[in-house]
C-alpha cells in the first residue's frame, strides 16, 4: 500500500485539523510521561539542526476527512507536539498567513482547551529565555487562571518548556524548515474511508478514558443552551469566578472548584425556581438540577439570559466580605439565600 508523506504544515495548509471531543486528553506532554517527551523533542532537534541533511517520519496518523476537517482516530499526541514545536518556533514572527493556517488546529475535548491553542496563536508574547515559558504564558493578560485546571493546557505547557530546554528560545530559520517543501519531520497520513470505517472506531479506541464528573457530566448538557461566545465562558471567564476561592489554599482541589460552580447554579436556579412556586423543605432535598436545568432554562429563555448577566456580573466583582462565597455551598441558610437573590436582581436590573 503506497501512502504520500506529509509533514505538519502541509496537512494543516490542506485541512482544518480538529481533535474531536471523544478523543481523550493531551497526554504526551504530562510531566509523568517527561522522560519519554524529552527523547522526542531530542529527535526533533537532531534533525532540525543537524549540519548533515537529515529527516525524521512519526510513523502513521489515521483520520476521517469531513468537509476539509481531518478528525484524527490515531496521531492526537504527535500533531499536538508539532503544533506546539511550530508555534515555539515562530514566537515573535509569525505573519499573519502564518496564523491563520496554525489556527486552524483545535480542541473540541474541552471549550478551554480550543480556546487556548486559539489565544497561543493570535496573541502576542513579549519572549524571555531566562524564564520558563509556561510561566510567561500564564501571566499574559489572556490566560485564564481556571486553564490550569485543564489537563490538556496543564499537558501542553509542559511540552512547551521540554521544548524550550532544547530549542532555548524562537528560530525563524527552523521555523521556515518546517513549513518548506523540504520539511525533515514528516508522517504517513491515512484517510479511514479507504477502509470504510465508521465513528464507532472511535469509542472504541477511548474506552478506557476516565468518566467525567457530576460537574462535567452536567455541564456537557448545560452548555447546549448557549450560544458559542456564553459557551466558551464557561470553561474560561465563569470558571475563573469559582478558581479565585481556591487559589489563595496551599493546594488547589479542583474537585472543589468544581463543586462550588455547580454549587452556584443549582442554588441560582431554585432562587429562580421560588419566583414562581413556593420551595418548601421537601421540594428543596428534592432538588436534582439534572432533572430541573432544561425545564427552567430553555423553556424560559429569560432565566437563561439573567444567569448569564449575574455570571458576567460575577467575573468582576470583588466579595471582599465572602458574602457570595457562603451561597455556594451544599446548603445555604435561607437568609444567605435571600441576601445573594437580591444581589443576583441587582445585576439582572
């Protein structure tokens, strides 16, 4: 079977390439697997800047092509490396040509994880080579603190600095390297129509990721009422509202963070339940927002406005006194309750 080489700029030149949401996290740059990703980055190197001509091929990627979108089933971890190698690489020279082709790459396992590589890509980044690049790209104005609670972002900034040990700092030559006719690092790519499979494949193969949470679980549903821009808050702006009660703790339990978000909407949701019935004891142990969230919010388009206003409200708002904080735990006291609706009407008015 004769298949053509590629390198990355070349698939990505020809198609917009999207990690789909079944495929599990980016793994290759996890600090537990640091080893194996400094070997590689060491082989990408040696390549790059060897004074005799050398290449290197990452073996095969499989994908489906849908409508000029490649959907990889096997090759998320090495297109994800090489995503990050050519953005390194181009720090501080990257045309705007340039950056529309490496948008073109993107995380549909999270909305944070999308919109991180997106960030990476249009925004600028004053580099320093004494410092880490994780750390300078934590404390761009863009980066959202709650990113770090993503372990794809928390993977890829990882990659980032093994690559900056190597490299040291941005090469436009390399980069040109990369993106030539000529590039050394290349792959096979193989589109899974030849082989007439279908996406079932693909549930196959990420069998063994880990379940999401509650929160998770809910919030895959929840997001489905929003419109992309309120969508891509909740794993960014909104989640950082939740991340600023945590990070001041020694260390940070995402577990937490997690709990008090979903916290918030379930008690925001029964205070714009008890504007419309009366909530007694009963109805309130009762509550299962699983079974409440769809009933209020996308029959009553209203309620799901005013959430998001007090979401946005949120973002900016400093509760020096912990006022907010104590509405979002298991089971706030009436008078706490009625103290944050009112707060919740101010923003809404």
């Amino acid at each position: 079977m004769i298949t053509k080489e590629y390198s990355f700029w070349e698939l990505i030149t020809n198609y917009d390439i999207e990690i789909p949401a079944i495929q599990r996290d980016y793994a290759q740059g996890r600090k537990s697997e640091s080893r194996i990703a400094k070997a590689l980055i060491s082989d990408l190197h040696d390549v790059l800047t060897s004074i005799e001509t050398k290449k290197i091929n990452l073996h095969f990627v499989y994908g489906k092509i849908d409508n000029d979108h490649l959907i990889p089933l096997d090759g998320q971890q090495r297109l994800t490396t090489l995503f990050l190698l050519h953005w390194f690489l181009s720090i501080g020279t990257l045309c705007e040509s340039s950056k529309k082709t490496l948008s073109k790459f993107t995380y549909e396992t999270r909305p944070s994880s999308e919109d991180f590589c997106l960030k990476l890509v249009k925004e600028s980044l004053k580099y320093d080579s004494d410092k880490k690049v994780s750390e300078q790209i934590e404390n761009a104005k863009w980066f959202f603190l709650s990113w770090k609670n993503d372990p794809t972002i928390a993977a890829m900034l990882n990659m980032l600095d093994i690559i900056q040990s190597k490299f040291v700092k941005p090469n436009e030559n390399l980069f040109n390297q990369l993106i030539g006719d000529s590039s050394p690092i290349q792959f096979h790519f193989l589109p899974l129509e030849r082989f007439k499979l279908d996406d079932k494949i693909y549930v196959k193969m990420n069998s063994r990721g880990k379940p999401l949470t509650e929160f998770e679980n809910f919030k895959s549903n929840f997001s489905i009422l929003f419109d992309d821009g309120n969508k891509s808050k909740l794993d960014n702006e909104w989640l950082d509202i939740f991340w600023k009660f945590e990070k001041e703790k020694a260390k940070i339990n995402i577990n937490d963070v997690d709990k008090k978000y979903l916290n918030f909407i379930i008690n925001a949701t029964l205070n714009f339940c008890a504007e419309t019935i009366d909530i007694d004891k009963k109805i309130k142990d009762n509550f299962n927002i699983f079974d409440e969230y769809q009933a209020l919010y996308q029959q009553n388009s209203e309620s799901l406005t005013q959430i998001t206003i007090v979401l946005d409200a949120l973002t900016a708002f400093s509760d020096k006194e912990r006022i907010f904080e104590k509405f979002l735990e298991d089971d706030p006291d009436y008078w706490d309750r009625l103290r944050f609706y009112a707060i919740m009407q101010f923003f809404i008015k």
